[in-house]
C-alpha cells in the first residue's frame, strides 16, 4: 500500500537530503517519509524543555527538565545491583543522579567540583529527588553550554533511526525550505485562512517542528496550539473532502429507479396493526425520493432502539420487489438476520413475495439451491449475514440493498457491497441501518458519503426502562427479584460480559450462570444463547422464548442488537463496566418494547472507577440514545462510539476527533466552499494527507 501512496506524492527525493543514504532511507520509509516534504509532515509526538535551567530547588516530582550543579559526591554502591550515584548541587538544593550501566569513563567525568548539566525525569527516591539516567555534559568556565533555543520535538521512530537523526533531518529540511529551495504548497486560499484565524501553514509546520522557549507545552495536548490546530484543520478537511468526492463518484453512477405503485406498501401497512409515527412516515418518504432517482440511493438511517426501523427498510423493500427487483437485506449476526428473516416473512408472504434465507452455516444442498433461486431471480427478497456477498452468490437484478445495524461495517465494506451488487454501469441503491447514535456533527464526518435521516421518535405508549446500578454483593437479592418477577408472568434476559474477546470464555460465562440460577431457581424454565451453539439449536431457544416456553433466557451480548420479544421486561447485566454505553443502550433496548414498565438491572463486580461510574450513571439517568451518545462521546472518545472498524477509515495522524471536535462545523462548511470556489485545490488536499489510497480510487 505505500507504494500506491508513495506514487501519488511528488516532491523532493528524500535522498537528496544530505546524510541520507539507500539504507536510512528505506527506514524513513516505513515512516512513511518518502520525500522532504513528507518529513516536514512528520511532526513530534511530545515535546521536552531544555530551554531553561532549572533550579534544583524548585523541582517537583514528575517534571522533565534541565537542571545544572557541582558535583559533590560520586560513588559505586552495591544494592541488588551495581549502581553509580552521583550527588550534585546549585546552591538551591541537591539532588542524586542514579546510574545502572556505567563505565570507568563516566564516573571519572563526574569527579568531585565539575559542573555538569543534566537532562532527566524528576523522581523521588530514598534520599530526596533523583534523576535516573540523565543525559548530562560537563559545563566548562570557558565555553559555557548554550540552552536549547526551542523546545526539543521527540518524534515518532522507527528501529534503528536515532531520535538525533530525525532531529538533524529535520533541521535540514527546515533549513532547505527557509532558504526557499523547497516549497509547501499552501492549499487553504487567504481569504479561508483569515476567516478562521489561524496561521499559514509554512508558519504552523516551522512552529511544530521548532517551538519557540515561550510556548506552552500543555498547549499541543489541549490542541490549543494554532500551529496544530491549523494542521488538525487541514488533515479535518482533507478527509472530508474525500468522503464528499466519493459522494460525488458515486452519484455519477447509475441505478435503476424504483418507481412502484405502492399497493404491496399499502397493503404491509394495513396489516401491520399499529400506524407508522411520523419519523417514520418521514423518513420512509425520504427513502422512495432517493429510490425513485437515476442514481444510486446511499442512505444513513439512524433511529434508537426501538424506533421501528425494520418496517421502514421493508416498505423500501416492498417498492423495489413491486418493481419487480431483487432486495438484499444483511445483518451483522445469525441471530439478529434470523430474526429479521421471521419478521420478513410474516410480512410479505402474504404479498406473495419469495424469501430466501442465506447464512455461513447454511448446508451445501440447502445453499446450492439458495443461490440457484437467487440467479435466475426468483427470490425477491434475500436476507442474511455476509454470506449474501459471497463470491459464487449472483443477483438477477438486485437494485436494493439494506444492511442493519452498520455500526459494525466500515466504509471499505460498503463499498465493496456496492461492487458486488453492481453490473458494470448500474449500481444498486443502498439504505444504511444504525440504532447506535451518533451525534449529528461526528456522523457527518465520519459518513459524509452518505445521505442521513433520523428516525426521532419512539412508537406512542412505549414506557422508559427504569435502570439501576447493583453491586454483586446484592447478587441475591437481584434473583429473587428476577424470580417474583417470572412468577407473575413476566420474562427476563441475564445477559454475561467478558473482558477479552472470546466467543469461547464468553459462552462458558454464560453456561455456568446458566447452571447456577437453575440451581437456585429449580422451579423457572431457563433457557441459554451464545455464539458457540449451533444456529438451529440458538433458532429454537430463541423460538421458545419468543412464545413463552422459556421464563428466562441466559445470553452473552449475541442478543445485543434486533432481538425482539415484547413481553420481556427484566433484564440483568453482569458487569456492565465492561461494556461501552451505546453497546449497553443497545442491550437494554431489548426490554421496553411492550406496554409493561420494564427494568434493568447493572450488576457490577468489584470497585467501579470513576469513569465506569459516570458511564453506568449517564445510562440510568435517560434512555435517549442520542444524549447518551453524547455522553459516551465526552467519556470515551469516538473511536469506542463509531466502532474501531469504522474509526480506523480515519487513520488521523494530527487531528483527533475527540480534542478536535468543535473544528468539525467550520471543516464541513469550509469542505463545501474548498470545492465550490477553489476546486483544483481539493486533489492536492487529499493526497497530501491521505494519499491516493486504493479504496478511494475504486470507488
Ligand atoms: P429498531 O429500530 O430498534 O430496529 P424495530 O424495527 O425492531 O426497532 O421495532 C421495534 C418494535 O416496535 C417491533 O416490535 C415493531 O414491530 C414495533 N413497531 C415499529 N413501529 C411501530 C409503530 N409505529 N407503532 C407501534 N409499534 C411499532
Ligand atoms: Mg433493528
């Protein structure tokens, strides 16, 4: 891939640098620096002082810094190791200067009355501060060291390049562009740059690499720094731009419109037995505008749990199968495509409409046939898991795809599902289904390919779970509550977490609280899901619990997304800590969906730190999953909220979406006026920033 990348850069050779050879170079590489330019983006991950010497008196525990003294005392000492003290002083205070691997050179230099000057970590060690391992150099009465003139950048390395190497390329870099023989092309026009007050960027990446003594160190971790917020701004932009280029290919693609008379539609929602809220008549109209265009639909639907978004996206499937279309419907999990499956059916067989069913572990005869009926199109709508995609699965005519809950699949995979479903000049329209929100400025970074409804509103009559935060030590209490609460007829979930992610460890958890509540409530009919079974056995325990069979049902976070059975209204989490909030909000949304007041119960282990318990108080406090969203924004950052799969579409290397976050409106806004006003500077945008990555240029 850095080939790919590394062809799309122009500018000067790194080689031309003086003091890098074929060998430094190649490592310069793997940093990705194929170019001076490139190394001029390199910038520092931290920064230390040595721009002042301190005096040792006023060391706190935990500073980095320059301190300069006379040494008084140097000898071996023999602890569990051989270690080399050094006791130096600047007339404020003392301090020691440890030292594990020395040689005979070294403590001859650090000879009682010479002076030296160290650089090191404050720490404390048995008799007052120390400095373990510092870096330190005599101080001669005649040529008395100079101070560092700016901070000191520490830059991300690689094996068997010097932090002093980078420092000395860097300088010749800089030194390069400030006598003009290098250029940085300035992409962001002057009237854009004084608009949003910040610095050139010759001026932002001089100041990054070079700071003055007088900047704040706090600055760059707070993302005050101009310098950094001028290039956060700009990576910001470059990514957004890119997403809206792709939104632009995309729309000069074609598919084939849907234009459906609606009677299947009509007759789903008379049979449904509840009116459609508003969101979703909305949203539903929004759908069949895009469906019924020339271009391919790429359509975000974001609504809570619970606010009924698989009727929408089966009057969309409806239009297209009464056009005479094929639809595909994926899910990210066996269960949650079973489900939808069940629903499916009961909705549109009566329309006459053929369903087929496609998973991984589907048996051959079974798939063979599957797949013969979804070539010669007699399916119209397939539902399944990523198995739909596989590469000896062909479309008839597919002209719509859905696909639930995309938390779970990142861009990549989005557009390789287009790919699939497409012939070489038609495209199928795609409807994007997420119950996990996300506030509106990140979802228009993060997919600012697509399209965005939002299903706002809950079906009337739904009453809001009632959480509460237990710890296990009232583990007894929580079972007599699950065991009354059975005995009046109601249904309960026990759902068990795992730290690390392992089906296996996950599902053993599961099985033995299974056995365990058993033992303890011989009377309750329990009932146990995980990952691990086989999907008939998961299907008919689902199917019992679902009818009533089954009082409780036992279940790993398998049954976090789609499951849906109105009379379960208790549910007990094991140590949700372990979980971030929207997976939470998610898991509880499985409660609730009836007309009885349901409850969650969060059973956690142990201590709760301090974020854990803001995160589970956030979740008691309100079940709207959009201010929990926000929440789960402010404690955990977006990485955890978009899904790492989705996060990772933006390898940001400056910018950081959580510090940065109150740059997203000005770099959307700038985004469209960039291209509106100064369109020939978009490309050189991107490929300064993200290269020209395969992905995109498919796409
Ligand atoms: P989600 O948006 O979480 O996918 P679902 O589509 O699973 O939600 O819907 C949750 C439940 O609400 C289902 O049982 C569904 O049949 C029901 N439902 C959907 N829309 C309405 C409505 N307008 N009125 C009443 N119940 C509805
Ligand atoms: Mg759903």
């Amino acid at each position: 891939m850095s080939t790919v990348i590394a062809q799309g850069k122009t500018g000067t050779p790194i080689l031309r640098l003086s003091g890098v050879g074929p060998r430094i170079a190649e490592r310069l590489a793997r940093l990705g620096i194929h170019t001076v330019e490139d190394l001029l983006f390199h910038l520092p991950l931290r920064y230390e002082d040595r721009t002042r010497v301190v005096p040792i008196g006023s060391l706190r525990m935990g500073d980095a810094a320059v301190v300069q003294g006379e040494v008084q005392l140097t000898d071996i000492r023999y602890a569990r190791r051989r270690m080399l003290l050094s006791r130096i002083a600047d007339g404020t205070g003392s301090l020691t200067l440890r030292f594990f691997h020395f040689n005979a050179a070294q403590q001859a230099t650090l000879a009682r009355g010479v002076r030296v000057r160290c650089y090191g970590e404050v720490r404390r060690g048995k008799s007052g501060l120390e400095l373990v391992h510092p870096e330190f150099s005599v101080v001669d009465a005649e040529t008395p060291l100079a101070v560092a003139e700016h901070l000191t950048p520490i830059y991300p390395t690689t094996e068997g390049l010097h932090q002093l190497s980078l420092r000395q390329f860097t300088d010749r870099a800089l030194k390069l562009f400030n006598d003009g023989e290098l250029e940085l092309c300035e992409w962001l026009p002057a009237d854009v740059l004084a608009e949003l007050a910040l610095p050139s960027l010759s001026d932002a990446v001089v100041n990054l690499h070079r700071p003055p003594p007088d900047t704040h160190i706090e600055s760059f971790a707070s993302g005050e720094h101009t310098g950094q917020r001028r290039l956060a701004f700009e990576e910001l932009l470059a990514h957004q731009l890119s997403l809206q280029q792709l939104r632009q290919r995309v729309s000069q693609h074609r598919a084939v419109p849907v234009q459906a008379k609606r009677d299947f539609s009509a007759r789903l929602i008379k049979a449904l037995g509840f009116e459609l809220t508003e969101a979703q008549l909305r949203v539903t109209q929004e759908i069949r505008d895009d469906l019924s265009r020339p271009t391919p639909m790429q359509r975000l639907v974001q609504g809570d749990v619970g606010s009924g978004k698989t009727v929408v996206a089966a009057l969309a499937a409806l239009d297209a199968i009464e056009s005479g279309y094929q639809v595909a419907l994926m899910a990210p999990t066996e269960l949650l495509a079973e489900q939808h499956f069940q629903n499916l059916s009961r909705w549109c067989t009566p329309l006459g409409v053929q369903l087929s069913w496609l998973s991984g572990s589907l048996k051959t005869a079974p798939r063979r046939e599957a797949i013969e009926q979804i070539k010669i199109g007699a399916t119209q709508l397939l539902v399944g898991t990523h198995a739909l995609f596989q590469k000896d699965v062909e479309f008839a005519n597919l002209a719509l795809i859905i696909v639930d809950e995309q938390h779970r699949f990142g861009v990549h995979q989005r557009l390789a599902l287009r790919e699939k479903g497409g012939s070489e000049d038609l495209f199928p329209h795609q409807l994007i289904m997420t119950a996990t929100p996300i506030p509106r400025t990140l979802a228009q970074t993060a997919y600012a390919d697509l399209d965005y409804s939002v299903v706002d509103e809950l079906p009337p009559g739904r009453k809001p779970v009632d959480t509460v935060v237990v710890p296990d030590k009232r583990r007894d209490e929580v079972v007599q509550r699950l065991h009354q609460a059975c005995k009046q007829g109601r249904q309960a979930y026990w759902v068990c977490t795992l730290i690390e992610e392992s089906e296996t460890l996950e599902a053993q958890a599961a099985e033995d609280t299974a056995a365990q509540l058993q033992m303890a409530l011989p009377d309750l009919r329990i009932g146990l899901v995980h990952g691990r079974l086989k999907s008939d056995v998961k299907e008919s325990v689902m199917q019992a619990f679902k009818s009533g069979e089954l009082d409780l049902l036992v279940a790993t976070t398998v049954i976090e997304v789609g499951v849906d059975v109105p009379n379960a209204s208790l549910m007990v989490i094991e140590n949700p800590e372990r979980l971030g909030l929207a997976q939470l909000h998610q898991l509880r949304g499985r409660v609730g969906r009836g007309s009885v007041a349901s409850s969650c119960v969060l059973l956690y282990h142990g201590r709760l730190s301090e974020n854990a318990q803001a995160r589970l108080a956030a979740l008691r406090d309100t079940n709207d999953g959009f201010e929990i969203a926000r929440r789960d924004l402010e404690l955990r950052g977006p990485g955890e909220l978009l899904g790492t799969r989705q996060a990772g579409i933006m390898r940001l290397r400056i910018a950081d979406l959580q510090r940065d976050i109150e740059l997203l409106p000005l770099v959307h806004k700038t985004a469209r006026e960039l291209a509106k006003k100064y369109p020939q500077n978009v490309s050189p945008l991107i490929r300064r920033w993200i290269g020209d990555k395969v992905q995109y240029r498919d796409a």
